[in-house]
C-alpha cells in the first residue's frame, strides 16, 4: 500500500516542486534583484497568510475529511466556506501591509490587486490540495500542485519576451495561473461556493484539533522564513534578492526530496492507528521515516556536490558568489527540518497531541532567533544567519527526537538512517573526485554518477529490501 500510494503521488511530487525550483532560476533571469527580493517577501509573507487563516481548517480536513468523518457533510462545507471567506479577507489586507512596506503607499495602489489575488488564490489552491488529498482524490490533487508553478512560468516567458519584467508582472502571472488552477478543482471536489453559515460544532473541533498546528505552523514558517526578513532588515530587499536564489534552492530542494514520499505517507499512518491502535501506526511511521530519509539524504548530499555547477551554469554572475553560500547551508537547515517536520513532529500528530507540536515549532524558532544576532555578529555578514539557521532547525530535531522517545517510546531507525547516510556521503565524496560540470551535458552525467552510486550503494547495504522494491515496481509497471 505505500509503495502504491508513493507512486500515485509521485507526479505531483516530483513535478510541482521542480517547476518551484525552475522558477527560482527564471525569475531570477527576468527581474532585478530588488524586484526579486520583495517577489520572495511577498511569496514568502503568503506562506504566512495561509498558515494563520486557514491550515487549521486544512489540518482537520486531512484528519478528518473522510465518508466516515465525525461531522455531517452539509455542516462541514458550510463551516469551510465561512472559513475561506475570513482567510481571503485576511491575505488581501496581508498583501496591502507587505506592498505598502517594500514600496511605500506611492505606489502600493499599483502592485496591490496582483499581490492580493495571488495570496488569497495560492492560499485557496493550498488548502484544496489538502482536502483532495483527505478525500485520496490523486488526480486533483496533482492538478492543483501543477498547474499554479507551470502556468505562472508560462505568463511570466510571453511577459518577458515583450521586454523588463517587475515584481507586479510576476505578482500578476501567479495570480492568473493560481485562478486557472483553483477554479476546477472546487467543481471537482464538491466545494460549491455559498453563503457562509456558522456550524458550531465543526469549528470547534476544528479549533481544538487545528488550532494549536496554526500557532505551529506560523512558527514553523518563522523559522524558516526569519533569515530573509532580518536580511531585509539589515541589509535591504537588494540583497535579500541576491540570496533568494541560493535560499530557495537549497530548501526548496530538500522540500522537493521530502515530498516525494510525504503525501502518501502520513495518510498510512493514520489510518493504520485507526484500524489497528497507535502503536500500529507508530510501526508505520517508523517505515515512513525510512523511506523520508531515502530520499532527502541523497538529494541534499547531490545540492552539496554541485553547487559551483549551478552557479556556474544556470545563474546570471549578479547571484552566483551568494548563491555558492548561501545553497549549501540552506540545504543542511531544509534536512534538519523536514526530518523533523514531516517524520518526528508527525509522532506527536498520530498520539493527537498537537501542543506538542507548537512546542517544537516554540523551540526551533527560540534557538533561530537565540542563534542569529549571534551568527550575523560573528560573520559580520548576512551568510552568519544562513549558518546559525542550520544549527538551529539541528537543534530542534534533536530536541525533537528525545520528546518522541520519553513520552511514546518511539525509536528512531538509527541503524537504517545510518546506512543511508554513509550511502549518500559516499556518493558526495565521488562527485567531489571527478571533474566539475563545464556544460549542462556533462552536469547531466555528474547528477547520473552520483544517482547511479547512490542506488549501487543502496543495493550493497539493503539488499533483501532493494529485492523487495524492484518487485514491487515492476508488477506495477507491468500491471498498472
């Protein structure tokens, strides 16, 4: 069953994030780096707006959101909408706050109708993402992941082929593409747009099971989220532009390698606790963490290997002396992270002790903002806060570790982690010993070596389970 799901999910895993990371580059080609710089703030800021209005509602639709599900249908759509309606409100005047501060009420007017619609639809697009996911609904789910990143990247070539883009021409191809995807999907899903009503008893539970993962979540995006802010702070939206790349890179690709598996897993877990109790689920989240790790280990190992490649090949010479950074400690902060986010904080989720989780996100930002001023004063430069970001989110999942283990016996898989981990350092150290990429072929062939060590190493150290993996996917293949 996981391995099934794994694969069903795979298309929207493995593409949505790769049209992410591929309009890292484009826009980093299209604007200057100021634009840039408050593109990010204001993708980042949405990020935001979604975590504080409405991933309460998403977490008790991913939980809940079943034929089986504890409240009537008719009172959870109404409460849904009631919910959408208050997030929308609250992105739009999140947008208006976020243009009037990095352009100044002059010209605010402009860019606030594009910055506006692109937070509220992106927020609505999130939200339906994890409620097709709650109803196993892949083919939707895939189509919201898609086509926002595909279209935006579309709209924002054909505006740039007519000459200097900005960040309101990016604001505006993200809205519009966002628009393309949202409006199906709620046709698909059911959701059908009416007066909002107040159901009680929905919003309740909702609050009491989501309420404590918005507090988190907000949190959790500070910790992430706090680097680009103080930049901004310290040294303006220039430079801010100047790391986006790198930033973006590395933690977009540990995000992209983690959610590989992510979507399917979680899922599993829950329902193997509701089919079998908690220590059921516990085992299958034990083998969901394996797999997590058999993904994000490589991928970052592989970020590390060819960091000089990109900046050499892909980036205009503005980005590329930050980006070689910047990347690198963004992609350790992005592994420390999801391991901890999408593995151990979810422990804690499956015992439906969701403080728990606000308690991790409390302390994660505790040590990022403890750590930074003292980062950046040891540096005396802004990649001073990249490096006291890795330790931080280290920090966080170790803390994390010891909680799982005192309060529910959860035994991380230190033997399977380790081999992983020796699998992918051996892969790094083969990419270091061979020459660096002079074009994109020969980067091609540097990402084919390491992948081709990683899975003979993979074969070496697992063997019963490599057996096992190459039956499964080709009674798929063969079968599907």
């Amino acid at each position: 069953m996981l391995f099934r799901q794994t694969l069903l999910y795979l298309p929207a895993q493995v593409l949505g994030p790769a049209l992410q990371m591929l309009a890292v580059f484009a826009w980093a080609w299209w604007l200057p780096a100021a634009d840039l710089g408050a593109f990010t703030l204001i993708t980042a800021t949405q990020e935001l707006g979604y975590m504080l209005s409405l991933s309460w509602f998403s977490a008790y639709a991913l939980r809940y959101y079943t034929a089986t599900g504890p409240h009537r249908p008719r009172a959870r759509q109404a409460a849904e909408m009631l919910v959408i309606a208050v997030a929308a409100v609250f992105n739009a005047a999140l947008a208006g706050l976020m243009i009037v501060w990095l352009f100044g009420p002059a010209v605010a007017w402009a860019a606030f109708p594009f910055a506006a619609a692109f937070m509220v639809l992106r927020t609505l697009a999130t939200h339906l993402a994890e409620r097709a996911r709650a109803l196993h609904r892949i083919g939707v789910y895939t189509w919201l992941q898609l086509t926002g990143p595909a279209l935006a990247l579309a709209i924002g070539a054909l505006l740039a082929a007519g000459g200097p883009l900005r960040a309101a021409d990016a604001l505006l191809a993200s809205a519009a593409a966002h628009l393309v995807a949202v409006a199906p999907a709620l046709w698909l899903l059911g959701v059908r747009l009416a007066p909002p009503r107040l159901a009680a008893v929905v919003l309740r539970r909702a609050l009491e099971y989501g309420l404590p993962l918005v507090l988190g979540g907000g949190l959790s995006w500070l910790s992430l989220n706090l680097t680009r802010y103080l930049i901004q702070l310290f040294e303006g939206a220039h430079t801010v532009g100047l790391t986006a790349v790198g930033m973006g890179l590395g933690l977009r690709g540990a995000a992209m390698a983690a959610m590989l598996v992510t979507a399917a897993t979680f899922p599993l877990a829950v329902k193997a606790a509701e089919e079998s109790g908690l220590a059921a689920g516990m085992q299958q989240q034990q083998r969901n963490g394996v797999l997590l790790m058999l993904t994000l280990f490589p991928a970052v190992a592989g970020l590390l290997a060819i960091t000089g490649d990109i900046a050499r090949l892909l980036l205009a010479d503005t980005y590329r002396a930050a980006t070689i950074v910047a990347l690198p400690l963004t992609a350790l902060a992005g592994l420390f992270f999801n391991l901890r986010v999408h593995f151990v904080d979810q422990v804690f989720l499956l015992a439906g002790r969701t403080r728990f989780t606000l308690l991790m996100d409390v302390v994660s930002v505790g040590f990022g903002l403890l750590l930074a001023p003292v980062g950046y004063w040891l540096a005396g430069h802004w990649w001073g806060l990249f490096a006291a970001f890795a330790v931080a989110e280290l920090l966080a999942l170790l803390v994390a570790l010891v909680l799982t283990w005192r309060l529910y016996g959860f035994a991380f898989p230190f033997r399977r982690a380790a081999r992983l981990a020796l699998a992918s350092l051996a892969m790094l150290a083969v990419l270091h010993g061979v020459p660096a990429a002079h074009d994109m072929w020969s980067l091609a062939g540097r990402i084919a070596l390491g992948a081709l060590t990683y899975a003979a190493l993979l074969a070496v150290l697992f063997p019963s389970q490599t057996r096992r993996a190459a039956g499964h996917l080709r009674r798929h293949l063969l079968f599907a």
